[in-house]
C-alpha cells in the first residue's frame, strides 16, 4: 500500500472536515478500497474514525445507498432527532 505525503494528507483532512456525516463515511470508504491492502486501517487513521464507521461507509458504497441518498436530499432520516412537546398556555 502506498501512503499519500503529508501535505495530500492535510489537505483530504480539510476536505473531509467539510463534509457532511454521510458523506465522510462515503469518501473515507473510497479511499480505504482505493488503497487496496492496508487501506482500512490507514484511512481509520487518517481520517479519526472507527472501523465500524467506515465498515458501514463501505457497506453503503457497495449497497448503492449512497445513490438513492443523494436523490432524497436528506441528510437524517425522517422522524430523528429530538421531540418537543409544547404545552398549551391556560386561561389567554
């Protein structure tokens, strides 16, 4: 496996930073099977991310998940995140 030099490194680093979580599993996924042999781990610490991230990074690559993604435009799925309750104010 050949590594990249530091300043590619640096620059993969910003790039990725300025992604979205979805998409940094996709690109660290392309380039650990870009890399071939020993492109799991360098990308794992490359990129700051445990294996299971860019296990299931690589399982959407592979899956075409990445593609129907992209057509909904969403970045969560539908219904996450947290739930508010609104009380309704008496006697107005």
């Amino acid at each position: 496996m050949q590594k990249y030099d530091a300043i590619l490194e640096q620059l993969m680093g910003s790039h990725y930073q300025s992604l979205g979580e979805r998409a940094r599993r996709h690109y660290a996924g392309l380039e650990a099977l870009k890399l071939g042999f020993g492109g799991k781990k360098y990308s794992c610490r490359l990129f700051k991310m445990s294996k299971n991230t860019l296990a299931k990074g690589i399982l959407e690559l592979q899956s075409g998940e990445h593609l129907s993604a992209a057509l909904v435009g969403r970045q969560r799925k539908k219904g996450g995140g947290r739930k508010f309750f609104f009380v309704r104010a008496k006697n107005l």
